[in-house]
C-alpha cells in the first residue's frame, strides 16, 4: 500500500535526525582535536583528523541535498505560496553567502531591476533555488572575481512559456570558469559533476542544481543556462507570479 506523504516527511526527518547526530559528533569531536586544547598531535595526526573532518563535512553536504530531494519526490510535492518581498529575499540570500564571497574577494552584488516588490511563491523554495545557483556562482569562479543576481519583472507572459501570467526572471551571472555547450543540460542531472575531481573539493553533491530545477518547475516555472568557457555562466529561472 502506498504511505502518506505525511507517513514518508516523518519517516525522511527521523532518518535525516539519525544520520545528523553522529556525524555532527564527528565533525565536532574531529574540531575540537584539531584545536589542540587535549593536547599536542604531531603532523600525520593532523593530516587525519582533517580527513576525517572534511569528510564528515561532504558527508552532511551530501545527506542535506539527498533529504532535500527525498522530501521533494515523495514527502508533500505542494507549493506553500504566500506573499512575501523579492528585494528582501534578495538581501538575505546576498547576507548568508557574503561571507563565503568575501574569502575569496568576490564582489556579489544585486541588481533588482524588477518593478515588484511583493511577490508570490514558496518563499522557503525560492530561497532554496537562489542560494543553490549563488553558492554554485561562488564555487566556480576564482577570487577577485565577480557575481551578480539580477531581477526583471515580465508584466507580458511570453508565448514561448508554459503559463500566461505575468513572471519574474531571476538571473546570476557570475565570472568564473565557464561550462561548454556538451555540459550545460547535463549538469542538471542528479549527480552529474562537470569535473568531479574539482567539484568535490569545493564539497559537492552534484545534487544542487537537479533540486533547484525540480523546485523551479514545481512553480511551473523555467530554468537555463548560458555559459562561456573562461569567460563564466549565467543560470536564469523565471516563475509565474499571481500578484
Ligand atoms: P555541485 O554540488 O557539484 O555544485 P550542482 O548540481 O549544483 O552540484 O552542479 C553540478 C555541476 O555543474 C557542478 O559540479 C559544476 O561542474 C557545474 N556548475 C554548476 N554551477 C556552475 C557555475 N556557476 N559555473 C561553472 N560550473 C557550474
């Protein structure tokens, strides 16, 4: 017999709360040797430990997006809409990765070109989607570089979509390393790293972007990108939106 969606979200959370746990303890206790304070550890200790710890860290990266992609395909598949503010959705995203920007002196900066303010959507999805495509943007061009979201308000649908209200485009282009034309529909696909090698040394899934595109068609919106090897990619969604 088919479970509830209630019966599976339940299931996913005890199961996501499980794995948490321990692995928290190991990226902890792993910290905390590092720190040194219970005393001195010679040089292959340390190489270990921060094996260890890096580990743990992709491991919670990967359980994260796979809970995340679980809920999506079997707990509640519905978008909860409410009204909330795009420029202020803009600010906390920019806020919560300004951080990881500046290690690397990227500018990311946010040109809200969209003459809404309010809008309607699963907030906590559409945030879901613009970090993924940002920390992607982060991830993928080298310090000094550049990343900008900007927003554009389409009064008009567009024949060529699937939907026939007005929309919002959101774009972040970025100046990093670019992904050739073979690629560009590939990375959508779960799992599907262009340089795996690379990728996995920034922590990657391969999971980000297939969620972000399940969760942008979810609001029956579009998702694309252009790129240009060396040169750097701009990932595009556009969703309807019904204020
Ligand atoms: P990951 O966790 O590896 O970032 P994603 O699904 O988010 O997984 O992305 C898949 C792959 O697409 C990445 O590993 C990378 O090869 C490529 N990619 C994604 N975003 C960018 C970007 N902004 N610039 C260059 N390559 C990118």
């Amino acid at each position: 017999m088919e479970s509830k969606p209630e019966t599976k979200t339940k299931f996913i959370s005890t199961t996501s709360h499980k794995l948490k746990t321990p692995l928290n303890a190991i990226i902890g206790f792993s910290e905390l040797l590092l720190e040194q304070v219970y005393g001195p550890l010679n040089e292959k200790q340390i190489h270990y430990l921060k094996n260890i710890n890096s580990s743990g860290k992709n491991l919670l990266a990967l359980l994260n997006d796979l809970i995340d992609l679980m809920n999506f395909k079997w707990g509640d598949p519905n978008p909860y809409y409410s009204e909330f503010s795009l420029p202020h959705a803009l600010n906390e995203a920019q806020e919560s990765l300004k951080c990881l920007a500046d290690q690397k002196n990227i500018s990311l900066e946010i040109r809200n070109g969209a003459e809404v303010s309010i809008i309607k959507a699963d907030e906590p999805k559409f945030m879901k989607i613009l970090l993924n495509l940002l920390s992607n943007a982060i991830k993928f061009t080298p310090p000094g570089g550049k990343v900008e979201i900007s927003t554009k308000y389409h009064k008009t649908p567009s024949p060529d979509f699937s939907f026939s209200q007005p929309y919002v485009e959101v774009s972040v282009k970025d100046t990093g390393v670019g992904i050739k034309p073979g690629d560009q529909e590939k990375i959508f696909s779960e799992f599907y790293q262009v340089d795996p090698e690379i990728s996995q040394t920034f922590e990657g899934t391969g999971l980000g972007l297939t969620l972000a595109r399940e969760l942008v068609r979810l609001h029956r919106g579009e998702i694309w990108v252009e790129s240009e090897v060396g040169k750097g990619s701009k990932f595009t969604f556009i969703i309807p939106i019904t204020v």
